[in-house]
C-alpha cells in the first residue's frame, strides 16, 4: 500500500459519518411518515433502529403468559446449522439494506438452549455484519455456559464484550428454584445471581457486559413494577425494559385485562421506584404510542435526567447533536479512532463546542456537581441507565392493518388507521432475505410466526420416524414425523 493509499483510509476511517452510514440515516428517514418527523426523532439521524432474528430457535423451557411466540414454536428442535445459516442469511441481508452498523437482538425461543458453540458462532456473524448483538434470554443458566459462550476451546475470549437481556417476571412458569413464583420480589435473588455471573466474568476474564432486564407487565403485576424497578437499581443492570402485555403470540396463554395496562401507568410507576421524574419527552424512537426511553446518570446515591426537555439550552443541544453527530459509530471502533472522529467534527463546527460545554455542566450540576461527579468516576460509581417500555400492538389490529399496508392501502378506521401509523414508525425491524421484506416485530409475531414455525416444525421435528408414509394424491414418499406434544406430522402433504 502507497502513502496516498494509506492517507485515502486514515481520513476515510476517522470521518465523523461514514457514507454508507449517512446514506442508510437518510434512507431511514424518508421511510419515516410525517407524524414521527420531529425535532427529538432518532430513527433517521442517530441510528436505523433495532433488528432481530427469527425462526431461527424458536424452543423454549419455559411457560409464561403471555406469550408471544405462536402454539408451533415448542414442537420445533433445536438445530445448530439451521440457526447459524439463519442468522447468518438475515444479517447479511440487514447488512445491505439498512447499512453497517444497528443493534440487533439474537431472539427465537431460549438463546441458552442453543448450545454454546452454535450460541458463540451465531454472535460472531452478527458482528461480522457489523451488528451489534444482544442475546435474548430468561437467564436460567450457569456461569460455565456462559464461560463456554464468551471463550474458546483454549480459554481466552472470543468477545471483549457481550450483551445480555435477561427475562425476570412473576409470569414465567418453570424457572429452577421458583417453578412457580408467587410475586415478582421472589425472583430478586435470580436477578441478582445472572447479573453477578458478568460482574464475575469481567473480573476474572476481562470481559466487558452490558445487561437488560425485561418485565411484562399485566394487571396481575402492575403494582409491583415499582419495586421491580427499585431493587433492579441496585443491581448491576444497565437497561430496565418493561412491556405491557399485549394479545399476540399463544393465544392459549392469554387472559383478560391486558389492555387495561398503559404506557403512562407503567411509566409513572418506574419513576416511583427510582424516587424521581425520568423525563422521556426530548426524544423519541418511532411513535410514541409504542416506545418511551430515557436515560439518567447516576453519581453516588444521586441519579439526574440526562436531558431535561424543559430547559430550551438542552434542546438546542440536542438538535445540534442530531445534526452533526448523529450516525457516528463507536461501538467495535479503535479508541484513537473514535478520538479523531470527534476532534474532525468539533472542528467541522466549533460554533457547537459551547452548546456542548454548558450542557456537559447542566448535567453535572443535576448531578450533584463536579466534585460529585468527579468521585463517582474515580470510585467507579458513575452510571447511566436507560429505562424503556415496549407497548406492542394486539394481533387482531396488526395483521389486518399490516395486509393493507402490503396493498397499498391507508385505512379509515380509525383504530387500523392508527395501528398503520405505529407499524410505519416501527424501530424494531426482522428480516426475511427470501423474499426482501423487512417487517416489524408486531407483524412477525402477529401474521408471520405461526406459518413459519408450522414449516419448520415439518423441517426440524422433534423426533424422527424411520418408516416412510404415502400421500395420497401424489403418491410420493413422504418421511413421517413424531412430535412428542401432537403425534405424527408432515403424513399428508397437499399440493397447492
């Protein structure tokens, strides 16, 4: 390689934006309707949105209601080739599509059913394809799958960081230890035991984490989130997440009330348990009727809003950032490379370096000030939190809402009018490379998952056969299957 050559990679690494980066933002945009355009919107100008897999485990080991994978996905096995050539077909085709770099959650069924090496190749080609993964989990599982996972057959680290999101509700049926709890304070100490298997892991392998922990929310729990919030706190996670419970998945797994769960009510109740307001309203991720997030940092004992949306200066922060920051990528980027992106965009607009000072200062103060701050960093006590809640669509709006958006159609209804609003602003997008589709995960799991895991059912059987069954307008030869839950399938093939 040439110096020119050399000079022509250095300057295109530390550009602030890649172009690739900046033309997949503005791709994202434009799909964007008009009621989610605003100031705060981050779709578009800070990242593409989330991305997640499926059919690729659908098993799971545990009961829980609701559920929202399809009656099917239990009476699939679980097939390491088939999950790797999965992961690895959709995250190339998101590669291509939205750009190179999103998060992106490994999700099926149970992550930790796969095993551990099919678990640590799946991760690798996430990455390979500059996602950023999060294994989807309820966190029943020991500290060595976890060692087997993160490193290899000669003991050093495949990862110098992972991400985990852990399930942890009083729902849930069949966890070890509580099979059946009774309220959500029961499952405080297996929140503590799979945060401190990665407090652990980083100690003794260096590894770095980044934890969620999720909760459904119904009427039946509702009340507790309060103090679910309050003891995660103390706990090592970096998000909280919670989702009200909405009619889609299992449907044999549903009960009544679901809808009687806002977004406000579970939001007001994870400010009481923090002990102060956590103000969402300076940005939004898609349509507001579908996701809230905010993040605070904590100092100490002392936790603040990160931006106040009532202070005009944090706003036009805000926006400055948006508009000249938003896009640049840091995650599996080189420290000094990070380093010069920043010095190149600062000095590409210096008219923002005071905006930025005086909102770095604002933030302390809410802090509670410098030295605060200061002695939290030293002490390694200084923390952000993201606090999230989820409100999915019920599968009775989506999947009629969803087969008119494939025509073409804008309802007017008003509920499949609306219901068409959020699926347009979706942030949470999966992937089908066979036929170019992307579609939301409320579409996935409402009109998508139970035809999917039907077939694979008749791909991945439980239990195989050895004697062959005829069908009998083909008269081909068609290998019988045994599902341990309904008996034979795949016996009669119809065409057509």
């Amino acid at each position: 390689m040439n110096m020119a050559a050399l000079l022509r990679g250095v300057e295109l690494a530390t550009r602030p934006i890649q172009p690739e980066s900046k033309a997949a933002l503005e791709r994202r945009w434009a799909q964007l309707p008009d009621h989610v355009k605003t100031p705060g919107q981050l779709l578009g100008r800070a990242a593409v949105g989330c991305e997640g897999t499926h059919g690729v485990f659908p098993k799971c080991n545990l009961t829980c209601s609701p559920c929202y994978h399809s009656a099917e996905a239990n009476k699939v096995r679980i097939d390491g080739a088939h999950t790797l050539k999965g992961v690895t077909e959709q995250m190339e085709y998101l590669r291509r599509v939205r750009g190179p770099r999103a998060h992106a959650q490994l999700i099926g069924g149970e992550v930790s059913l796969l095993p551990a090496e099919d678990h640590a190749a799946a991760l690798l080609a996430m990455r390979a394809n500059g996602r950023e993964p999060m294994s989807m989990t309820h966190g029943d599982f020991d500290y060595q799958y976890l060692l087997d996972v993160v490193l290899g057959t000669d003991g050093t680290p495949r990862f110098d960081r992972v991400s985990f999101a852990a399930h942890f509700d009083s729902l849930m049926r069949g966890r070890r230890g509580a099979v059946r709890p009774h309220n959500e304070a029961e499952l405080n100490p297996f929140r503590a035991r799979f945060a401190e298997m990665f407090t652990t892991l980083k100690r003794e392998h260096g590894v770095r984490s980044y934890l969620a922990h999720n909760m459904t929310v119904t009427p039946t729990n509702l009340d507790q989130v309060a103090e679910v919030a309050k003891d995660v706190l103390k706990m090592p996670y970096d998000m909280l997440s919670f989702q009200p419970a909405a009619y889609i998945g299992d449907d044999r797994r549903w009960s009544g009330g679901f809808d009687a769960v806002s977004i406000d009510a579970v939001w007001s109740r994870i400010e009481a348990g923090a002990g102060h307001a956590i103000p969402w309203q300076g940005t939004q991720f898609g349509d507001l009727r579908c996701n809230r997030t905010a993040i605070t940092v904590t100092a100490g004992t002392r936790s603040a809003a990160l931006l106040d949306p009532e202070d005009p200066r944090d706003l036009e922060a805000r926006d400055k950032v948006l508009a000249h920051f938003g896009g640049m990528i840091f995650g599996g980027t080189p420290t000094w490379i990070v380093g010069a992106k920043i010095l190149r965009a600062l000095l590409t607009h210096p008219g923002d370096v005071p905006h930025l000072l005086s909102f770095a200062l604002r933030l302390m103060r809410r802090a509670g000030g410098l030295r605060a701050v200061a002695s939290a960093a030293f002490k390694r006590r200084l923390s952000f939190r993201t606090f999230v809640v989820h409100n999915f669509m019920d599968a009775a709006d989506v999947a009629p809402a969803w087969a008119l958006m494939e025509q073409g159609v804008a309802s007017d209804d008003p509920k499949l009018k609306a219901t068409q609003e959020r699926l347009g602003a979706c942030m949470y997008t999966m992937s089908h490379p066979e036929t170019g589709a992307l579609v939301p995960a409320c579409v996935q799991h409402s009109a998508l998952d139970a035809g999917e895991n039907i077939r694979l059912r008749k791909m991945l059987p439980i239990r195989p056969l050895t004697h062959p069954s005829v069908d009998a307008e083909s008269t081909s030869v068609v290998p019988t299957t045994l599902d341990s839950a309904t008996g034979p399938v795949g016996a009669r093939t119809r065409k057509g």
